[in-house]
C-alpha cells in the first residue's frame, strides 16, 4: 500500500503566543519610573500587540516603538497635571499653612518679626488679616489700631466692631488681647474652612500657561507622535509585503497542484 500523504492544508497553523516581553520585568524596570503603576505599563502594552500581532522581530520592534510613544505620551500628560497641581497647591498653601505669631510686647519686636519675614503685598483677605494680626502689640496706639481696623475687609472688620468693641475694655491693651484671641481663633480659623478665594489662582494659570515647559512639552508630545506615524508606516508596509508574499507563494503553490501527473 502507498502511504497517505498528509495535507498540509489540514495542518493546524502554528498558534501565536504572547512574547514573554509582555510580562514586566527587566523590560519594564527600565521603562517605569519607581511611581509607576506596573500594570497599567503591562495593560497598555498587552493591548497594543492584540491590536497589532506582531510576527518576526521587525514587526515586534515597530508595536514596540507605538507601546513606548504611547506610554510616555501618558507620562507627559501625568506631568502636566501634576504641574498644575503643585501651582494651585501654592495657591492653597499659603492660606492653609501659614499661622499668625504670638503677641508682640512691643513695636519693635514687630518691626523684627516684619524684616525676617521679608514680606511682600498681601495677596488674598486671608493674608491681609494675618498681617493685622501679626502687627498686634501691646502698645500699640488705639488710633492706629482703630485705622488698621478700617482697612480690614468690611466682612472682618464688621466682625471686630461688633464682636470686640473698644468700649467694652478697660484699657487699650486688654482690648487689643482681645481682637488677637478673635483674629487668630475665630476669625483666621473660620477663612481656612473656605476654599481659597477663585481669583487666587489666576496668577498660578497665567504662569502654568505662559510656562516654557508646556510648550515643551507639547514639542515632545508632537515628536511622540511623529515617532509612532513612522513605526505604523513601517508596520503596515512590513504586514504588506508579508501578506503579497503569502499571496503569491499561495499561487505557485495552487498552480503546482493543478498539474496532471
């Protein structure tokens, strides 16, 4: 008997497995930044080759050049939201953050208190009160604490006027321990609960917008994506070429079979 030839057709195709590449581990160690989450980096890259299937090493490095773009692109903006973050933060901190002094004796330890601070304009009602509060001794003159009272926004200095009213002490240093105890434990507590004043992050904005580094990042982010443009037209030129080449051994295959013998 002559021995059935096997059909080649029938055999199953070889089936693609999933490089081991797609496991992080030294690969992406080089890759992720100590922060990073590994299975977002194994999640995107897993989706990128389903998407693609890479076959052979040439195909592999083109959905590794995409993988890449892609994942520092999400870096990128990860950065630039952290950028805008820690601007508004500055915002935040300096009306969470800072608290008013103690009670000076004096004027002088005031003027002390005032150079080391190096102060600049107050920039919110916050800032504005915790200066008056931190310009607050013992003997000061009720005249200058009566005009300093005045310039406080209406919402503070309504709250003085009826909360510690001048006439309901004895002496001018018995009622200036009073308006710090209010400023500083009614008052300067009471503005923290709220969020900072919108207005505040006006300038954080101008700056995150005006920056050099946003246009720099979006400089990379356009190098990224001419980067990913020239591995998909290599991709699809490679899977191109394969598939013709395929086509056309498929031909000569078919063409060898209709012979007669």
């Amino acid at each position: 008997m002559v021995p059935e030839r096997k059909n080649k057709a029938s055999v199953p195709a070889k089936r693609s497995r999933k490089p081991n590449a797609l496991k992080h581990g030294a690969y992406s160690t080089v890759e992720l930044l100590p922060w990073e989450d590994p299975s977002a980096f194994d999640d995107l890259r897993r989706a990128i080759w389903e998407e693609w299937h890479p076959e052979g090493p040439s195909e592999i490095d083109c959905v590794e050049t995409i993988f890449l773009c892609q994942w520092r692109k999400q870096r990128l903006r990860a950065k630039r939201k952290l950028d805008t973050a820690v601007l508004l933060r500055k915002v935040e901190n300096r009306v969470f953050q800072e608290s008013p002094p103690a009670l000076f004796d004096n004027e002088l330890e005031v003027t002390k208190h005032s150079l080391m601070q190096k102060r600049a304009p107050p920039r919110d009602d916050y800032e504005r009160l915790l200066r008056f509060s931190a310009d607050l001794h013992r003997d000061k003159d009720a005249k200058l604490l009566r005009l300093g009272i005045s310039f406080l926004p209406s919402e503070f200095s309504d709250h003085l006027n009826a909360k510690v009213r001048e006439g309901s002490y004895g002496t001018t240093e018995h009622w200036i321990v009073a308006l710090k105890r209010e400023i500083d434990n009614v008052l300067l507590p009471l503005i923290r609960e709220r969020r900072p004043d919108p207005n505040g992050y006006l300038p954080a904005a101008a700056e995150f917008l005006a920056a050099e580094n946003t246009m720099e990042d979006v400089a990379v982010e356009e190098r990224l994506d001419a980067a990913m443009d020239r591995a998909l037209r290599r991709l699809f030129w490679l899977k191109t070429h394969k598939q013709l080449d395929r086509e056309a051994k498929a031909k000569i295959v078919n063409g060898k079979a209709r012979r007669t013998v």
